[in-house]
C-alpha cells in the first residue's frame, strides 16, 4: 500500500485589515523583525518586579496623601479614602499606559484598604458606645462644687454640739 504525500500548506499573506494576530514564523516582509514568542524584553514590557514597583508606589502615594489631607482635616477621612480609591479604579481601568495601570491598581488597593479600616473601626466604636454609656458615672449637677446657703453653720453648730456633749461625757467619768 502506497503512502500519500503529507500535505503542505503555504503561508497566506494578511489583508491590510485582517485582526488576526500573526504568526512569528510568517513570511511577510512587513512583519517585522521581533515577534511576540522572542524571549528577550521588548519596548513596553514590564518584568514583574518592575510592575510591583510601580503598584507600590501608587499605594505609597495614595496612603501618604490620604493621611496628609486626613491631618489638615480639609475633608472627612472617609470620603478622602473613598475618592481616592475610585481615582484609582478610573486609572487602573482608563490608563493608557501600563504604569498608569500599576499606580491606579496600588492606589486603589491602598485607599480600599484604608476606607474598609474606617467602615470596620466605626462600626465596632458605634457597637460599644450604648455599653460605655451605661456604666458611666452619673453626671454631677453643676451646682455640687458649692454649699447651699446656711449649710456651713448648720456644719459647725453640729460639731459644737458633738464637741460640747463628748466633753461632758468626759467629765461625768472622771
């Protein structure tokens, strides 16, 4: 029995307009000299060391300037966090460049993080409060640092009085 012949197919050129990626092994003179399977960095690739410098960055950013504009107190802690974070949401997803990306993507991940801190924290503060409330001491009138009129006498006449009958009880056992 005869073998056929292995069928060999020649390589199609692109349309102008064709979105299919091409083959690093195609024959078209426009193709370019790197192709996406080389395995050396090309202009616009990021290690991943390189990329989490970046995201860091962003994280380290976002936290310094919600805690600089937090201590000026210009606005209320939360709605820093919040608004930073959805800064860096819009710039993790709109960046037109991969280190737009990576700085969004760390300072969302860090005002995220700082907002769900604030929501927790007053959320247990808010839980304890009723308890506090009700084992604090009774609040003192605001009179209580001064005597009523006449009590002062009264004080001292009673003293007199204790004074004068312990002397007598004295004086009857001797």
């Amino acid at each position: 029995m005869a073998k056929t012949p292995k069928k060999t197919r020649k390589p199609k050129h692109g349309y102008r307009n064709d979105m299919r990626p091409r083959s690093s092994t195609s024959a078209h003179p426009s193709a370019g000299t790197r192709s996406s399977g080389s395995s050396g960095p090309q202009l616009g690739d990021d290690s991943p060391a390189w990329s989490a410098v970046k995201t860091a960055g962003g994280a380290l950013g976002a936290a310094i300037a919600c805690a600089f504009i937090a201590r000026q107190d210009w606005l209320p802690p939360k709605a820093i966090t919040a608004g930073v974070s959805a800064v860096g949401a819009a710039l993790a997803v709109g960046g037109h460049s991969d280190t737009l990306r990576a700085v969004g993507n760390g300072a969302m991940s860090a005002a995220g993080g700082q907002f769900g801190l604030l929501i927790i924290d007053d959320h247990y503060q808010t839980k304890q409060a009723p308890q506090v409330a009700s084992t604090a001491p009774v609040k003192r009138p605001a009179n209580a640092d001064s005597l009523p009129p006449g009590a002062l006498e009264s004080a001292y006449e009673r003293a007199r009085a204790r004074l004068a009958m312990a002397n007598a009880a004295g004086q009857m056992a001797a």
